[in-house]
C-alpha cells in the first residue's frame, strides 16, 4: 500500500461518515497537534534508557499515535495536493545543503551555528 492508496481509504472512511465537512486544514493541523501533544505524553515521564528499550504496552501507543499522526499528515496532503513523497525528497535535499556532514556529524547545533 502506498500514500495514494492511504489517501484514498481515508476519503472513504470520511466520506461514508459526513466528516468531511469538517477536515480543513486548518482543522486537521490543530487535530496534528492535538496527537503529537498524546505522543509526547507517553514518554514525558521516561528515562532515556526506557524510552529507547519500551515495554509492549507503550510500542503499542506509540504505534497507535504514530498512526494517527500519519493519518492527519495524509489528510492536509490530500486536501491541499501535496505529493509528500516529493516533499519528503526535497526537505531531504534542503537539510542535505543547511546540514553538511562535514560540518554537522556528531553534533546538535542547529545549521545556523555550524
């Protein structure tokens, strides 16, 4: 399955609901959030050692937020003709140039302090 596959069973599971009406993006960027914001709250509290090893039941909320999260990403793509492939490609191309690994392997600094 690919993004155009996902995109398309997202129309229909909106579409036999009437949900449609209400998946601006405007609305699905706050939704975005909104299950970014659930993400974070399962590894608030962990170590970096426990976030890095999770047990079963947090893989499983975290492949379930994942999940809604791809979902929201898809959904504004969709509504706004976004080829997320391409975007993903170029964004990839644009940090390849602001992030050379000459410059930035091994640190965190952001690009502007290189």
């Amino acid at each position: 399955m690919d993004i155009s596959d996902i995109q398309e069973k997202l129309r229909n599971f909106s579409r036999e609901r009437d949900w449609d009406q209400y998946h601006s993006p405007k609305n699905l960027a706050m939704a975005l959030a909104a299950e970014a914001g659930e993400l974070l709250e399962i590894y608030q509290w962990l170590t970096e050692q426990e976030s890095n090893n999770p047990d079963d039941k947090i893989r499983k909320q975290t492949s379930e937020e994942l999940a809604d999260i791809l979902i929201y990403i898809i959904k504004i793509a969709d509504k706004l003709n976004i080829d997320l492939v391409d975007s993903v490609n170029n964004k990839i191309a644009i940090n390849e140039k602001k992030y050379p690994k000459e410059k930035a392997k091994g640190s965190a600094k952001k690009y502007t302090e290189l």
